[in-house]
C-alpha cells in the first residue's frame, strides 16, 4: 500500500476509535473483555494497514494503543500526514525500554488530540531521533526551573566536581539567601548516567536550538560576586528553555513517567 492510500485511511480513524470508545456495552466489544484488543485492531487496521514482521507488529500495535489511550475520546482528530507516517515508521524500530520511544508516542497523541494539536509540530520528529536519553533528562532538569546554573571554565561548558560546585557557591561574602537558591537551581550533573559527558550534550541540545543561554539573573546584579577574576577561574552561565525547546517540552517531554 503507497503512502496516499495510508493517510486516507488515517484520516478515518479518529471516528472508528471514538465508535469504539463509546460502544463499550456492544457484544463485539465485550467479547473477550478486553476493550483495548478491539481499540488496537481498529488502530492496525485503519491507521497503519502495512505487513510487517510479527513481532514488530505486535509492538507497533502497543505504541498507538498507549498513544490513542492519552487523548480523551472526544478530543480525538485525524493526525496529519506530516506527522503520522514519519512517526510509525519511527516507532517500527524503537525499542520498548528506550526512554526515547515515548518522546514519539507522545507526539503521535499530540497530533491527534484536538485540543493539544498545535503543539506537534513537524520538526520534533527529527529532534527526536537526534535526542540520547541523557539529553531528555537534561532537558528535565532544565524545563523545571525558571533558569538553571552551569559552570564554565574559559568560556567551555564543563562538568564540575561536588567538592568544586561548593567551592563556586559558597564564596566569601555572599548572602545566604543567595547560596541557597544557588543551590536550587544549579544543574544536577549526576543525575544524568553519563556526566562527564555533559558538555557534549549540552552543546548539542543548544544546536538544535532546545535551549538558550539568558543573561537575566546577572542584569539584575544578583551573581555579581559570582564573577570570575580571570579566564582561568570557573565561571557560572544562566541556561533555559528556548520558546522552540518549551513546545517540544510540552508536547514530548513533559508527560514522561518517572
């Protein structure tokens, strides 16, 4: 089946799984007691009418279950074509432990919600695929706070030690008040599996333009202590969510488990 012959299918779906949604009390759909059997069916057969091997069916048939699942039923809309094909064919080869899975089942719910449609936009599929599992947590921690705290050393992301976080911190002079939100805000570079290589990450969640550097904190004087007094010394940096990286957050991120 061509790619045409797909998304005029596609385009029917929503109706087919709202039908099924609502006829809970139907034989056909008490058969078995299972409800989400007949919901996956209807998906396999409307929204992704491809042979692929069984197992990789049976798979793909788990994704757009979960995905269909996260949308209320009358919220449900045909997904458009620029996100419904790239996605499946995404999801035929994503791993079910792979944090990033979810990111486009996410996506995929996004684009067939009503209300939430906006937010699935296009380009996130090839974020997504660009994205190592470290980089979602970062973008986590990130997304949680108005702005988060980085250090740098001659003017290179890098990944400080505990001992050298606390040096940077608790200088001299400054307010306690000031440490502690310091402290609140400052990145949590061990909580990634791989800190060392935080700057690789960080410097490639700025290229796809998730994040932005903001001078807010020190245009309004609070970190002026914090300043370093020679291009030896580690400097701290203000990092946040670019306007693009919030709606990627929102429509991919936000609502992963854990």
């Amino acid at each position: 089946m061509d790619p045409t012959q797909i998304v005029a299918l596609a385009k029917a779906a929503p109706e087919v799984v709202k039908e099924a949604y609502g006829d809970v009390a139907s034989p056909g759909l008490k058969q078995g007691g299972k409800l989400g059997e007949d919901i996956v069916k209807a998906a396999r057969l409307i929204l992704f009418p491809v042979q692929f091997a069984a197992a990789i069916q049976d798979r793909l048939d788990e994704y757009i279950n979960k995905a269909i699942r996260q949308v209320p039923a009358a919220r449900l809309i045909a997904p458009t074509e620029s996100i419904i094909l790239p996605v499946a064919e995404k999801l035929r080869f994503q791993e079910v432990t792979n944090p990033v899975t979810n990111l486009y089942i996410n996506l995929l719910s996004r684009a067939m919600d009503g209300e939430r449609v906006g937010e699935a936009h296009p380009a996130f599929i090839n974020v997504i695929e660009q994205l190592a599992p470290d980089e979602v947590l970062l973008l986590r921690e990130i997304a949680g706070k108005d702005y988060t705290l980085i250090m740098a050393k001659a003017e290179q992301w890098y990944t400080p030690t505990i001992e050298e976080i606390h040096e940077k911190i608790e200088k001299p002079n400054i307010p306690e008040a000031l440490i502690k939100r310091s402290y609140s805000i400052v990145f949590k570079y061990h909580s990634l599996n791989q800190p060392e290589l935080f700057p690789v990450f960080l410097e490639h969640v700025s290229h796809l333009g998730l994040i932005k550097v903001t001078n807010d904190p020190i245009n309004r004087g609070e970190y002026k202590g914090f300043y370093r007094y020679s291009r030896d010394q580690m400097n701290i940096s203000f990092i946040q969510l670019s306007n693009f990286g919030r709606l990627f957050y929102n429509a991919c991120v936000a609502d992963l488990p854990g």
